[in-house]
C-alpha cells in the first residue's frame, strides 16, 4: 500500500483522467439549515482515501493488538526488576503514544461512519481534547493493572480473559437476541465460514480495544455496515462506570497485598492519583462531547442531558418503590395506633363500669 500511495501521489496531474466521480456531502447545520455541496473526485483521489483509511484501520489494530500488549508487559518488568532504562522507558512512551494515536483513529473513524452524509471537519481542539481524555485513561488503565498482576498473579488471567470474553460476547448476544439474519453482504467472495471468521476477528479486536479504553466504535452485527451509528449515552455511562469501580477494586487488593518490592512508595497517594487521573480522563471526554464535537449539532440531546437523564434512571431503579414505602410507614404507625385504640377503648369501658356499681350499691 504505501509503495502505491508513493506512486499514485507521484503520478497525479500528469495524466489526465478519464472519468470523474461526484460525491454529495452535507455541510453542518446552521440556523437550522443544512446544505449540500457536490464535489468531484478525481480515480487518484479516490484511491488514496482508500489507502487513508486503510491505514487508519491497521493504526488501531497495531495500536491495540500490538502495542498496549507491550507496554503492559513492559511496565510490569520494569516494576518487579525495580528499574527503568532510559532504552526502555523511550520504548514504553512510545508505545503509549501509539496506543493513544490509535485511540485518538478510533474516534475519527466512528464519527466519520456515524456521520458519512456530512463534511465533517475535525478542530485543533477536539484533537487536544481527545489527546488528553485517551491519554489519562489508558495511562491510568495499564498501571492499574500491572500493579495488581505485580502482587496477585494468579488472578491475572481470570480477570484479563474475563474482560475479555465479555466484550467479545457482547456483540454476539445483542445479535442473537435481535433474531436477524446472519449477515451475509459483507463480502461477496466470502462464504458463511469466512463470514464467520471475519465477524470473529472484528469482535476480537474490538474486545481488545475495550480491555484497555472505551470503543467510540460499537459494533451492531444485524447492521449491514456492523456499525452501530446511534449516540448511546446510557452504554457509555454504564462502561465508565463500571470501569472506574473495577480499576478502584483491582487497586484495593493491590494495596492490601502489596508486597516489600512497595516499601518505598507511598500507597495511598499512588491509589489517590490513578483515581484522579482516571476521572480527569471522564472529564476531558466530557469537555470533547460538550463543546469539541464537530458534529456536536446533529445531536438529539447533549452529553449533559445524556448523563443527567441516566443518573436519574440509576436512582429510580436503586430507590424502593412507593409502595413499599407507604405500606412500610403504615406497618409502623399500625402498632402505635392499636394501642391507642385499645387503651381508648378500656377508659370507654371503665367509664360504662362505673355507673353499674354505684346502682349496685345504692340497692
């Protein structure tokens, strides 16, 4: 591809080409209206696009297939040899860097795909915003958990293969739950084997993407283009978290076993600042979502809208019904009122008594 892509850009303009394809491409709202613009696209033009977004597909898959693997791996022999070489720490930046620029792809691709209709330009900001959230998370992720595989390694693959298969499977069951047909337009050379092969492959990387960030791309197999292209901010919520309260467990079992290799490093500070690196990631996404968003205006409801309506769907299904409740309170105040009763009703009593016996004793 690259050898091409030399080729192709080397070439362009030399020849004139024999044909052109029109594109239309929506430009993003304002005042509530939305032109369309046609543009031509040249076949050198065309195919270098390809070759781009080829490239950015393999940039995530060696970010997140190859990279994060190694500075896990890394990180925790630089942490039980208790030293960092200045080759391995230059290796170890560097492949944190590509874990976030693959990371950084991840979102370009997603909301290019969600929003193919519009010409979507991406600002400085949104990149820096995206730079900064990606950054925090998979930083503060990686040493989560090379800190608790560090003390407790027999538990490291249980809880690696359980987030893993719980990712991988994720998509399979919202398919089989769906009962749709099993997709078979994704490639035309491919039979219900190779199909099958692929949709594997594809839910692997994505569970590999999860295992150390959030996903901007969800996948949706009974979709024809495998892309789920709704804004779901109820998934986003429960992901993060849940992510959170794992990374504070994982690091609660660290700081209860930790071993002598931490004498010399404060414990509670070090859980202290991965808690609030993780948050300051929550909230760079937040500030992305927010303002940064190029297509922030095709939005049915802003992320504060989002968050707002599913912090209150968590506190309605945590809080008892009313029901419950009242008949509660009445099983209180039933006990009180009985006594009240029983005691109203003896005075009631003694003061019919009392008259009987003085008849009696007057006779």
């Amino acid at each position: 591809r690259c050898v091409e892509v030399f080729y192709i850009y080397f070439r362009a303009g030399r020849v004139e080409e024999p044909y052109v394809s029109i594109t239309k491409k929506r430009q993003m709202p304002k005042d509530g209206y939305s032109e369309e613009v046609e543009k031509e696209v040249g076949q050198a033009e065309g195919k270098l696009c390809t070759h781009r977004s080829a490239f950015s597909r393999a940039s995530v898959i060696q970010a997140f297939l190859g990279s994060a693997p190694q500075l896990t791996l890394q990180l925790y022999i630089c942490v039980l040899q208790q030293e960092i070489t200045a080759a391995r720490s230059i290796f170890m930046v560097l492949s944190l860097l590509s874990i976030v620029y693959g990371a950084l792809r991840c979102n370009i691709l997603a909301i290019k795909i969600k929003y193919d209709d519009y010409d979507v330009s991406v600002k400085p900001a949104a990149y820096l915003c995206i730079f900064m959230w990606r950054s925090f998370e998979i930083a503060t992720r990686v040493i989560v958990l090379v800190l608790f595989s560090s003390v407790l390694q027999i538990w490291t693959l249980p809880v690696v293969l359980g987030n893993f298969f719980v990712f991988f499977f994720y998509p399979w069951i919202l398919f089989w739950q769906s009962k749709s047909p099993f997709p078979e337009n994704i490639e035309k050379a491919l039979s219900r084997v190779g199909t099958t092969i692929v949709l594997c492959l594809l839910t692997f990387l994505y569970a590999g993407i999860n295992m150390f960030c959030w996903s901007a791309v969800q996948l949706k197999l009974n979709d024809p283009d495998l892309i789920n292209k709704s804004q779901n901010w109820y998934r986003l919520t429960v992901y993060y978290m849940l992510r959170f309260i794992e990374n504070a467990f994982l690091l609660l079992m660290w700081y209860i076993y930790k071993t002598d290799i931490y004498l010399y490093v404060c414990a509670p500070l070090l859980v202290l600042q991965l808690l609030i690196g993780y948050c300051m990631a929550v909230l760079f996404m937040l500030v992305f979502y927010q303002f940064c968003h190029p297509c922030k205006k095709l939005f049915s409801s802003s992320i504060s809208e989002g968050l707002l309506s599913c912090f209150n769907f968590l506190c309605f299904v945590c809080m008892p019904p009313k029901s419950t409740i009242l008949m509660d309170k009445a099983d209180l105040k039933s006990p009180a009122n009985t006594d009240e009763a029983w005691s109203s009703s003896k005075t009631i009593d003694s003061q019919n008594g009392n008259p009987h016996q003085s008849v009696s004793s007057n006779a």
